[in-house]
C-alpha cells in the first residue's frame, strides 16, 4: 500500500486519526492508490470506536496541489476515470464521524473541495485557496458547484470555480470555506488539539448534532455523481489534453 497518504493514531490525542499527505516532492498531489486508501481509513473509522474524529493534515507548507496530472493524462489517453476517487469522495462526504482539517500553503483543487466536507478546517495566513478547473478545461467536482455557492453566494463561487481565481486564507474564512486562520507553525498543533477535545466529547450528541447541522447528505451525493459525468467526459476532450500537456512540458 501506498506510503504518499499515512494514516495514524496519535497516542497523545487519543480517539484521533490522522490522515497525513506524505508526497512532499510532488506537492502532495493525489494519486489513485492515495484515495483508495483514504477511502478506506474513512470507511474504517465509521465501525471502528477507537476512531472518534479524522483529521486531514498535509506538510509543511503544502497541503495539496489536486489531483495528480499524471493520472488525469492517462485518462485524457484513453484511461477510464478511477473509480478510487469517487469512492473517496463518497466516503468523505458520508462520513459517519466529523472530519477537520489543517492547511498550511498550496491548496489546490480538491485540495481546495476536500474542506467542504470537513466540519472544521484551520489554515495559515500563507494558505492558498485555488480551483483551476475550467482552466485545465474541466468542471468543478466533490460537489462544490453546489456547496460553494450555498456558502459564499454566486459571484464568489463563480470567482473561485468557475474563473479559477485565488483566494487567500483570509478571503477562505469569509467566504465560509474554512473556520479560521492560526500560526503555520501551530496548524498541526491546533487540528489535533480540535480533534482531540471532539473525540472526548459524548459520540451520540456529537453525532445527532453534526447530522442536524449538516442536513440531508442526498443532494451532496447526487451532484457528486452529476459533476463526475461531465468531469469524466471533459478528460477526454482535446482542450484538457492540451492543458494537461501544457504542464507536462511545463
Ligand atoms: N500532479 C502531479 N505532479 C504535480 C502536481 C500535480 N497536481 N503538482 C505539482 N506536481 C509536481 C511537479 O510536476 C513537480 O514535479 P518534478 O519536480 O518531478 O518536476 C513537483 O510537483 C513540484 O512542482 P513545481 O511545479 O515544480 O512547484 P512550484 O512551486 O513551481 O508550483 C504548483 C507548484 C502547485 C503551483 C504547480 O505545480 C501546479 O500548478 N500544479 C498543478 C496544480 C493543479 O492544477 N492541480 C489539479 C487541480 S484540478
């Protein structure tokens, strides 16, 4: 299995468990065996009652630059879509615990949409919120064409998703994207502190609460698949070949 994406249990935050990117020299970009295997660690954590909360956490000033290019070429080759992200996206997105999340620097496309799932996300103030989807001639995916413009409204979910504009931490935070801004020193520190004091909590209230502020998850799931469609098709497409060898040969 896979060592880019470590999956942990901290002894000193017991009830905690950290899904940690681990690909540094490749920006933490994610791979098909890296989903699977955060797929699985979700899916673990649902049944297992030593797994309380789950916690995202990248490198030092890197959470992720997105999906992996390479294996978005392979598609664009004649590859069919992995299903390994879907399953991860599925998994997030019902996960049956709550989910936080520290970045700290580069937060690229789902790098960006994996913090729409999670319940509370700490960032840097040198964190940078960014979704070049339709610039590499794709759609925006883990529903955040419906989850974004439900928190921040049209025109900065248009910004953000449709013409692939940066936002900083700070314009994350208003926009309701992440909870706060700390220290890059203290990011890890603070997400498992978080993680921590969740998992000590009573896990039937936490868990009644977190379903009724969350809501019916049905129309999460089904844009996931509407989105996937159309992402699947636009891989295919001349105009993502192109972007995609763009940065091959960048
Ligand atoms: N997939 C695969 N490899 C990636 C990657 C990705 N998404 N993002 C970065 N890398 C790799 C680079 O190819 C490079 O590998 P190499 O050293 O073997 O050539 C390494 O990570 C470092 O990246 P580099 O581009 O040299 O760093 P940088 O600091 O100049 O730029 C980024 C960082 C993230 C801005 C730039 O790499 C980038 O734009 N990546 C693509 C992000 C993206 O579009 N993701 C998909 C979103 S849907």
């Amino acid at each position: 299995m896979t060592d880019d994406v470590l999956i942990e249990r901290p002894q000193a935050h017991p009830g905690v468990q950290v899904i940690r990117f681990n690909r540094p020299a490749k920006k933490n970009a994610i791979t098909r065996a890296m989903y699977a295997k955060m797929a699985n660690a979700i899916n673990v954590a649902a049944t297992d009652d030593a797994v309380r909360v789950t916690a995202f956490l990248g490198t030092d000033g890197c959470f992720s630059a997105g999906n992996d290019m390479a294996d978005f070429m392979a598609f664009a080759m004649g590859g069919t879509m992995g299903q390994e992200v879907i399953d991860f996206l599925r998994a997030l997105a019902g996960a049956a615990k709550p989910v936080v999340s520290g970045v700290d620097g580069l937060a690229i496309g789902i790098g960006t949409t994996i913090h729409l799932h999670c319940d509370l996300t700490i960032a840097s103030a040198r964190s940078v919120f960014k979704t070049p989807f339709v610039d590499l001639a794709l759609v925006p995916e883990a529903a955040s064409s419906l989850l974004v413009p439900r928190l921040a409204g049209h025109q900065r979910a248009f910004a953000l998703l449709a013409a692939g504009e940066p936002f900083t931490a700070e314009e994350a935070r208003d926009a309701g994207l992440i909870w706060k801004i700390a220290d890059a020193a203290v990011i890890e520190q603070d997400v498992l502190a978080v993680a921590a004091s969740l998992a000590k909590k009573p896990p039937e209230a936490l868990r009644i609460a977190r379903n009724l502020i969350r809501g019916d998850r049905s129309d999460v799931l089904g844009r996931i698949d509407e989105e996937a469609n159309h992402f699947a098709a636009r891989l295919k497409s001349a105009e993502a070949r192109a972007a995609f060898e763009a940065f091959m040969r960048r």
